[in-house]
C-alpha cells in the first residue's frame, strides 16, 4: 500500500514539473516574439558622419631646410713651437688654456742673452770684412795710379829712345847713347809688368773682400734672425690651448709649447648624405652659396651663428658615406663657442616652386592623402613626398584647390562622408594670405554673418575675426570657403 501511495506522489510531482517547464517555455517564445516586434517597428540606421579638420592645398614656394650635426673647428691654427734652444723668461700672462692674446703681444720669450752675444760677434766680423774690402779698395786704387804713371814714363823713354836713334841716323848720336836709352826702356817695361800683375792682384783682394763681406752680412742675419725667434709675439687676436710650458724650464728646438686659434675664424663641418649633397650642390660638384644656422644648446639657451656654404671635403673617408661639408661662420661668434662644440647645423636649400606644405599626419605610409570629394565624401590622393620637414611634409603633384584632411584617423577611408571643419591654424593662414578678394553683395553678407554667428564651434577669436572681415566691401577668396564649409557642415 505504501509503495502505490509512493509511486502516485512521484508521477505528480513529474506532472507538476512538465507543467513548469512547458509554461516557462512559451513565457521565453513570447519574449522573443515581441522582441522581434519592436524591432520590426524601429528606423532603418542612419549614416554616420565624422567631423574633420580640412585645409586648402594651394600652391606655395618653399625653402627647405636641412639638418645636421657636426663639429665648430678654427679654421685659423697656430702651433707654438721653439725655435731656439734655451730657458724660458717670459710667459704673456695669459699663457694658460683657454688664455686670450691680442695681435702683437709677446707669447713667450726665450732667454736672449746667448743670442745677443752671437749677434754682436757676428756684427763684429762683419765690420772686419768691410774694412778689408775698403783696404783692398784703397790698394787697388793706388796700384793703378801707379801702373799709370809707369806708362808715361815708359812713353817718355821710348821717344828718348827713338830721338837717340835719330841723331845717330845723322851722325850726331852714339851708340853708347842708344844703349842707354835701350836699357831704360827694358827697365821701364820690367816695372811695367810688376805694377799690372799688382792691379790683377788688387782686383782679385776685392773679390776675395766681397765674398767675404757677403758671407759675413749672412751670418749677422742668421745671428739677428736666431735672436729674434727667442720671442714668439701673436699675429692675431686668438685663445690658447694645449698649453705645455713654464718660467725657468729649458726647451728644445721645435718643442711644442702650444696651440694659438683664431676664435674670429671659425667653420663647422658636418656629413650629409649622397642625396642631401646633390641638393645643395653644383652639377660639378662645387657647393651652393646656401645659408646655413649653427646652433648650440646651452642649458636652456640656444646659441646661433650664422654662415655660407663653404667647401667640401677633399675625401669622403674610410668607412664613411656621404660627403663632408665645411660651412663658414660669421666673424661675429658668441662668446660662448669654442672649436670642439658639437653644433645642430640647419641649411637653407633652394626654394621649391609650385608645392605645398601639409601635416605629416595628413599622410598614411604610402604617401596618399584625403580629399573631400562631392557630396563631402572622402577620396584619396597620391602625392610625391619632397621633403620631410620636423612635424610638416612637403610634397608634389598635389591637386590644388582642394580640400584635404589634415590628421588622419583609423576611421576615415575613401568613400566615408564627413562634415568638414577648417581648423583654426588653417583658417587664420587663410584671413593673412587670403588671395584673391571678392566683393560682396548685401543678401551674400548677410547670409555669411548669420552663419558666422550660428556656428558654435567656431573660436571667439577667430569668430571676431571673421566678423571684422566680412565688414569690408571686399573679402578674401579663402575666408569665403572656410565660412562656407562651416555652413555646410553645420
């Protein structure tokens, strides 16, 4: 009995539960039933539109600019270097690292004293050998005065002679008269012969004193010259470095005792690439006469030194790619640089003609950028990427006049429509170089105040603006567009 009664209890319990089950099923189907309903019921999803920031792409010249890093050196150097053996007596007072000179001062001073008395020596010998040649002079002057006069008397003997010959002819004369007249005549010719051979030697003393007054006259310049190297004396206003002497120390011939610069000259050289180098050179190779910026950062200063392209290198090194470039830089240096800096250079390239200047971010990887097109539906664009300039990109073979996306976003590729909003950089480019003007008509005003006014995203300031210039009878082409393209969006 206890087993039915059982048994009963379960089976409805087991129909209690199917019940549930089943009226838990159609409350779900029900739901889903008029879920679908509503659904049925909603608007068909509109298209979103995203707000962009757009500009004008119209065409400009740009200047380039290239960077580079490289090291300031002196073009003007001067080793200080010995040039006489001895002990040093003087020291300018700013001989030290990082010392100043002025042009004309005494850098260093070897001690004279030995020098002197060689100097003196040798003036002396040349004193000597100048007497000599005057000496040899005054002999020879002498001799031949006397060889002169040996000839008239020679002369006077022979017409002796010759009028003793004659008498004789007519029978007046003797011949012991002849004789006599012969032998004094053979005397005369032998004295004759002596004094020329002492004229010959007078002529060849004075040779022999030139040379040796020559000679002479060199060793005294040697001797002055000696001398003078013992001071070294500054032949320009310059800094010292590398500075290795002291008072009292001994040097030697060609010891170096320093390094003289010329901080008025000064020229930074710095690499740039194979590509880089074309840019700013000739077809032959010979650098532009480009401007160049050299600039060091010193703590939160900047220092800058203008200058010009100066001169490539002569080689292009081992191991190293590109060129080396040297720039000249202005005689006019702040004081603050010094050769070893490590300076950020900047050259003005030549100005390109016809191109435009947009964002970096305006670009994807490939070099393509958005246009808005009809219906202010995106399209893309490929351009020529010219130059990279910091936060900006130049580039070619844009199409002008359009209206590009200045900062790309994930979201946005061609075909997405999107409400243009011209950005205020860009809108206040547009109010300083505004092309052509357009004169305006009254219901044309009106209309453009009224959506200057509307437009609530639009900056107080630039809102002013806008209103001060559509006040005029004439107004900038390019206000116009932004004023336009705001209206539109809006």
């Amino acid at each position: 009995m206890r087993f039915v009664t059982r048994s009963l209890v379960g089976l409805a319990l087991f129909v209690v539960t199917l019940g549930l089950l089943g009226m838990a099923v159609q409350s779900v189907r029900g739901a889903l039933a008029e879920r679908e309903a509503a659904a049925g019921q909603r608007r068909p999803a509109t298209e979103r539109v995203f707000s962009v920031n757009v500009a004008r792409l119209g065409p400009e010249t740009v200047r380039p600019t290239l960077v580079a890093y490289g090291d300031l050196r002196s073009a003007v150097q001067l080793e200080l270097r010995a040039a006489a053996e001895g002990t040093l007596l003087e020291l300018a007072p700013g001989f030290r690292d990082g010392g100043r000179v002025l042009a004309g001062e005494t850098i260093f001073r070897i001690d004279p004293a030995e020098f002197e008395a060689e100097l003196a020596l040798a003036e002396s010998d040349l004193e000597d050998a100048r007497a000599e040649e005057e000496e040899a002079r005054i002999g020879l002057r002498l001799a031949r005065e006397e060889l002169a006069a040996s000839e008239r008397q020679q002369a006077l003997r022979q017409q002796a002679l010759d009028r003793a010959q004659s008498l004789q002819g007519r029978g007046v004369g003797t011949a012991a008269d002849i004789e006599t007249a012969q032998l004094a005549l053979a005397a005369s010719d032998q004295i004759l012969t002596g004094l020329r051979r002492e004229v010959a030697e007078g002529e060849a003393r004075i040779n022999r004193a030139e040379i040796a007054r020559r000679r002479a006259a060199i060793a005294r310049d040697e001797a002055a010259r000696m001398l003078a190297n013992t001071r070294a004396v500054a032949p320009f206003d310059g800094l010292l470095a590398d500075v290795d002497a002291v008072l009292g120390r001994r040097v030697s011939v060609n010891e170096k005792l320093g390094l003289l610069l010329d901080p008025a000259a000064l020229e930074v050289a710095f690499r740039v690439s194979n590509a880089e180098f074309v840019r700013i050179s000739k077809p032959s190779g010979d650098l532009l006469p480009l401007d160049v910026e050299a600039s060091l950062r010193l703590g939160g200063e900047e220092v800058s030194v203008p200058g010009r392209l100066d001169r490539t290198g002569a080689a292009s090194g081992s191991g190293q790619s590109g060129r080396l470039v040297y720039a000249r830089l202005s005689p006019e240096v702040p004081g603050p640089l010094r050769p070893g800096d490590f300076l950020t250079v900047r050259v003005s390239e030549p100005p390109l003609a016809d191109v435009a200047l947009v964002p970096a971010a305006a670009l994807d990887p490939a070099g393509r950028i958005l246009l808005v097109g009809e219906d202010d539906r995106l399209e893309v664009a490929a351009v020529r990427i010219l130059r990279r300039q910091g936060n900006d990109v130049v580039i070619g073979g844009a199409p002008f006049g359009r209206l590009y996306v200045t900062a790309r976003q994930p979201q946005l590729s061609s075909g997405v429509r999107v409400k243009p909003v011209m950005g205020e950089a860009a809108a206040a480019r547009a109010g300083r170089d505004g092309g052509a003007l357009v004169p305006l008509s009254p219901e044309m005003r009106t209309r453009l105040l009224a959506a200057v006014e509307r437009d609530a995203g639009l900056a107080p300031e630039l809102k002013a603006q806008f209103l001060s210039v559509l006040a005029a009878e004439q107004v900038p082409q390019a206000i116009l567009e932004r004023i336009e393209a705001g209206a539109r969006g809006g």
